[in-house]
C-alpha cells in the first residue's frame, strides 16, 4: 500500500492511499484533536474524480470538528473517503481500508456512513482497532442512523417551533431529500406525528419503500427544491442548498440530516435568512450518530439510554442557537459556529494553562 501524506493548512493529517492488490483508492482527513482523538464515518462514493474525493473528505471531517465541538462529545473532527463504485466493494477493499486507518494510530476512529454498513466495518477491524459502530454483540452500539434519525426529528420539531411558534406535525407537509437509511427513519417518525411526506431519492428501491410504507408523493429529484411545504429535509448528500436551489424553496424550514448542506456556508446561510427561512445548522442537528457512538468510548462501555437522552438534548442546543441569531440579528450557521469554536478555545486554553481537558480516549 503506498500512503502519501498531504499537506493541507488548517488540517493536521490528510493522507492518501493506493493499494494496487485491492484497488483501493482513499482519503483521510484529520481535521483538529483539540477535544481528543477524530471520530468520523468512512463513507464510499463513485467521485467523479479524486480531486472531488478529496474536496468532500476536506469538508467532512471539518463539519466533524464542530460537530463533536456542539455535542460536547470529547471527541475531535476527522473522515475517510473511499474512491469506489458501491456494487464492486468487498471484505478485500475494506480490510486494505482498514490497514490505512490503522497508519494514523488512533488519531483516527472510523465509523459507518454512506454506502459503508457493519459488514464492512467488521472487515476493517480485521486489520484496526479504531473502529465503532459494530454490533452490540461486539461491544459496540450497531447501526448509528435510527440515532441520526432520532436527533434530527428532535431538532425538525424545535425548529418548527422557533419558526411557526408549535411543533405540532399534524398536517405539516414535509419534503424529505433522500429516503435512505436515515431519511427514511426520520420520516416514519414525521408520519408517526401526522405529517405528509413529498420523497424523491435516486434509488428505486428506496422510493417504493416510500411510497408503499410511509405513503408519500414520489416527485423526481429536481423537483423536491420546488415542492410547497413546511419543511424541507436534505437527507443525502451535501451542498444541495446553493445559488440555484435556495430561490426555489418554498418552506419556512430547513431541517435534515445530510452533512455540508451548504454550498458555500457563509453566502448561502445569508440567502435562507434573508427569504426568512429558518435553517438548522447541519453539524447541530445531525449529531445523533456521533453521539451514540462515542458513548462507546466512555468509561463503563455503551450506554443506550445515556444516549437517548443526550440525543434528544439537540432540541435544546438548536433553540439556543436560533435564540442567539435572533437577538444579534446573525445567520443560524454563524450563531452555532461561534459556539463550536468558543469550546474548542476554551479547551485550548485549558491545554495552554497546563491542565487536561477530560476528554473521551480510545
């Protein structure tokens, strides 16, 4: 396996890896330990290119970087990309997958992510011991997307509420992005509580479930951006709120779970705020993953209920974000940003006085 290095300001490990016996092809993004080792899924994706790769696992593990800063998790910011088609994977891929994260040596623990299931990741812990999110029989806490799922119904429901004054889903009308192992999870918990779904995704398989289990309208993936409803809920890939989409919404909330939802974060957070749409920080409500599994790594082992009940605490860390926006007149992202960065000064300064920030270890 050839590994190389890449120096990228503002990151303190990003390393490539070719392995020409497996085929694999691969990114690691070590965005910032100051909280403690990087905790972030390893996600496989067709990248129209490496460099597309590499732009995605930049952007990644920086979003887990305050991620795990809000959730107050003792975790750092990192993510791995793997260069692949989804039908060709195999134990092969993942277990030369699993030599690469072992070269960080704990710097980075990988988890599960797109296209990336417990299968796989028991094929990567052939080969590394930082890996979470195995099965419960294993020590770990299983699949962290019904988790996702659950903190980011939570945050719809306070955000509906910062917006319209109820979070009563009776009647909403929700357009769900992407009905995949998380969104589809967080819309039976939205038609549990009387809402209507729109659905588009760009599998099949996933639309029939849809249609069949949770009786959505199907529209096609480019018309999910023009659908009148309540909320709108990217639940797939990123930046799919940019200059083109954000003046065709026709919410009054932005709530899901995909990660980056913003093209360009600054400019695009301005744009929702200025149609009066009230966006949820992506990296805020999305935590729920991240915090199941890093219960995993606290003294004493996993926990569920410890989890529940810190997940369902996103609620509360989203009010308060929108509570700081509204009374500095500032976008929701720039309101939830300076509170990940106020923790991670403040342990830095903690660090730079000569005491240790008690954190989560693996």
């Amino acid at each position: 396996m050839n590994i190389t290095p890449i120096d990228v300001p503002g990151y303190e490990k990003v390393a490539r890896a070719e392995d020409p016996e497996s085929g694999l092809v691969a990114f690691i993004a070590v965005h910032d330990t100051t909280l403690g080792p990087a905790l972030g899924g390893m996600r496989l994706w067709k990248y129209r290119s490496e460099d597309s790769a590499k732009w995605d696992v930049l952007r990644l593990s920086r979003g887990m970087t305050f991620k795990s800063a809000v959730a107050r998790t003792g975790l750092g910011g990192g993510k791995s990309v793997i260069v692949a088609d989804a039908a060709t994977k195999n134990d092969a891929l993942f277990e030369a997958m699993g030599r690469f994260v072992d070269s960080f040596n704990g710097l980075y623990i990988t988890a599960e992510d797109v296209n990336v299931g417990i299968p796989d990741l028991l094929a990567v812990k052939k080969q590394t011991k930082y890996v979470t999110g195995l099965p419960r029989d294993m020590g770990g806490s299983g699949n962290p997307s019904p988790y996702t799922a659950r903190g980011t119904f939570v945050g719809i429901r306070s955000t509906l509420r910062a917006a319209l004054g109820s979070d009563d889903l009776d009647g909403r009308v929700v357009a769900l992005q992407g009905a995949g192992s998380v969104g589809f999870v967080v819309g039976q918990h939205l038609v549990e509580h009387g809402a209507k779904l729109v659905v588009c995704d760009v599998n099949e398989s996933n639309l029939a479930r849809a249609r069949d289990e949770l009786k959505a309208e199907i529209v096609d993936p480019d018309d999910i951006y023009d659908v009148e409803c309540d909320v709108y809920s990217p639940n797939a890939l990123g930046a799919t709120l940019n200059d083109d989409t954000i003046p065709r919404l026709k919410c009054k909330v932005v709530a899901g779970a995909a990660n980056n939802q913003l093209d360009d974060e600054s400019k695009h957070a301005q744009q929702l705020k200025e149609r009066g749409i009230l966006y949820a920080p992506d990296y805020v409500i999305n935590a729920g993953g991240i915090i199941n599994v890093s219960l995993e790594l606290v003294p004493g082992g996993y926990d569920e209920a410890a989890a529940f009940k810190k997940i369902d605490h996103i609620g509360d860390a989203l009010t308060s974000v929108y509570e700081t926006a509204k009374s500095r007149d500032i976008t929701t992202h720039d309101a939830a940003q300076e509170v990940a960065e106020s923790v991670l000064a403040e342990a830095r300064a903690s660090a730079g006085s000569g005491s240790k920030e008690a954190g989560t270890t693996a």
